[in-house]
C-alpha cells in the first residue's frame, strides 16, 4: 500500500504555491526599478532637493557670503515672524488674494464663454481659435512689454484711445489706484486661451445625444447649458481652476516688467515681494525670501488638498 501511494504521489503535478505568496521574478522587479529610476531621480533633483533648500533658507540668516561659503546661523522660524510682522506683509497678500481671485474668475468665465461660441462650430471658427491662442504662445516678456507700452500715461495707445471720446488720461502703471487694475487685465488677457482650450476639450467629450434629447423635451439654450453642460464639465472645470490657481499665485514676471510691484507696494504680490527681498537690492535677504516663498508653496498646496478632498466626495458621491 505504501508503494502504491509513493507511485501515486509521484505521478501528481506539483501544488500551486498558496494565493498572495506569488513571487516575481527577480529580472522583473529589477526591470521595474530601471524604469521608475529616471522619475525618481527627476523627482528628487528638480523638487525634493529645491523644497529641502529653500527650507533651509528660510531657517538660516543667510548673506552673500555664507550663501556661497557656508556656515550660515540657525535662526529658526525668525524669518518667518519677520515677514509677517513685516508692513509689506498685509499689502502683498491682500493684493495676492485680489490678484488670482479676480484673474481666475474672468479668465474662467470669458474661457468658458468662448468655448461654447466656439463649439457651434460655424464657418471659420477653427481659424478664429487659433488665433485666441496667440496670446498663450507668446513669451511672457514679450506679452507684459506690450502690454506696459499699450498702458503708457504719454504714448500708450489706451489713453489715445480714451482721449478720442473725452476721457482724461489714466496713470494706468504709475497710479496706487490703476496699477494693479492693469497687471490683473494683463494676466486675464494671457490666461483666457488656457481656459479656452481645456473647457473646449471638455465640451467635446460631452455626447451629443444628450442635447438631442434635451432639445427634443423642448429645452432651451440656456437650459440646456444650465443642466447639461455645465453639471457635465464640473470635473474639468475643477481641474482648470486648480491649475490656474496654482499658476496664478506665482504670477511675477507679468507684474514686474509692467509695474515693478509699485508704485509704492500698490501692485506688490506675495511672488514680487519674494523676488524684491531676495534678488532686487544691493543687500539681498535670502532667507525673509525664501520664507515668502514657502508661504506661497503652502498656499498651492493647500488648494491641491481641497480640491483632492472636494474631487473624493464627489467621486463617492
């Protein structure tokens, strides 16, 4: 009996190894590895070692000197009371604050607008969309240089214009009152094409037998822009607030070739007053900063987290 059952025993394939104990080969994880090498290490010199840096800057008094030698001293978080104690402080981030909230709600709205103008797909609206992405294409300094030049007290074609119905010129970049006004024009005018394109992608993927059904109950163009379109785009709506946001809290280039912050701190953003503090004088203060940056980074990364949480509701939901 114990002859047959060895016989019988060695005739059987051999038992499948127990379920979750599946083991890759060891060529396919290091495979694996080879592939998420590049992306870690881009990870790692493009945003973890810049993050950790500017840490540090914000932590140390540094100066000129101990930028390049070393050996700055521990202040903790001085540099950060320092800010904020700063008068600046205020200024900047009311004018932060009115800068994005104003800039997204326009951009959206008018991106929004022109998205479905440009949906109906008439003749020559190809052509016509191209063109409303110029402003997108161009480099920022080429876009701000026209725009301070269009907005000059003296020659800007602005108040040219403005004088030819009766208007008394406007110190568009020279005014406390108008200064940040224009920078804030000048960022709509730049960001609606971003807008433009994204909400149109989303558009498209809307299906069209929903508004052949909605038009077949009787729906209007509103109506059906009103419960169809708009509750169809949140999540791409969503994402292009978000995108803008963080793209618009770290506006600097735009401000500062048009205004330099001023007159004054009238147009002075948090992201201006980073680059002013660092980089705009003859005794640079590397650490008030950085620690200006930092806010803003804490800033971006707190919309990230709502607009995460916001998305994983509506997902469960």
């Amino acid at each position: 009996m114990t002859e047959h059952a060895v016989e019988g025993g060695a005739g059987r394939a051999p038992a499948p190894p127990p379920a979750g104990r599946v083991r890759r080969p060891r060529s396919g994880q290091w495979t694996a590895w080879a592939f998420l090498a590049p992306v870690a290490l881009y990870l790692v010199a493009f945003y973890a070692y810049p993050l950790a840096r500017n840490a540090d800057l914000s932590l140390r008094d540094y100066t000129v000197r101990s930028f390049v030698q070393g050996g700055a001293e521990f202040t903790g978080l001085d540099n950060y009371r320092a800010v904020v104690q700063d008068a600046t402080f205020g200024t900047a981030l009311l004018n932060t604050l009115l800068f994005t909230g104003v800039s997204l709600l326009f951009q959206f709205v008018l991106g929004l607008a022109l998205a479905v103008f440009f949906f109906q797909n008439f003749r020559l609206s190809t052509t016509l969309r191209a063109l409303f992405l110029v402003p997108w294409l161009l480099p920022l300094i080429v876009s701000s240089s026209t725009w301070a030049w269009m907005l000059n007290s003296d020659s800007g074609v602005v108040n040219h214009a403005l004088s030819l119905v009766g208007v008394e010129p406007v110190n568009w970049l020279t005014s406390p009152q108008w200064a940040l006004v224009s920078v804030i024009i000048a960022n709509i005018w730049i960001g609606i094409p971003f807008n433009l394109v994204v909400l149109y992608s989303g558009l498209q993927s809307i299906p069209g037998e929903v508004y052949e059904a909605a038009s077949l109950d009787g729906a209007g163009a509103w109506q059906r822009f009103r419960f169809i379109t708009f509750p169809l785009l949140r999540p791409v709506s969503a994402i292009t607030l978000l995108l803008g946001l963080v793209y618009t809290l770290k506006v600097f280039d735009i401000i500062w070739i048009m205004t330099r912050g001023g007159p004054g701190d009238a147009s002075t953003t948090l992201a201006t007053w980073s680059y002013r503090e660092s980089f705009g004088s003859l005794l640079p203060q590397f650490g008030p900063g950085a620690a200006i940056s930092n806010l803003l980074i804490v800033m971006a990364l707190l919309c990230g987290l709502l607009y995460i949480r916001s998305a994983g509701r509506s997902t469960e939901s």
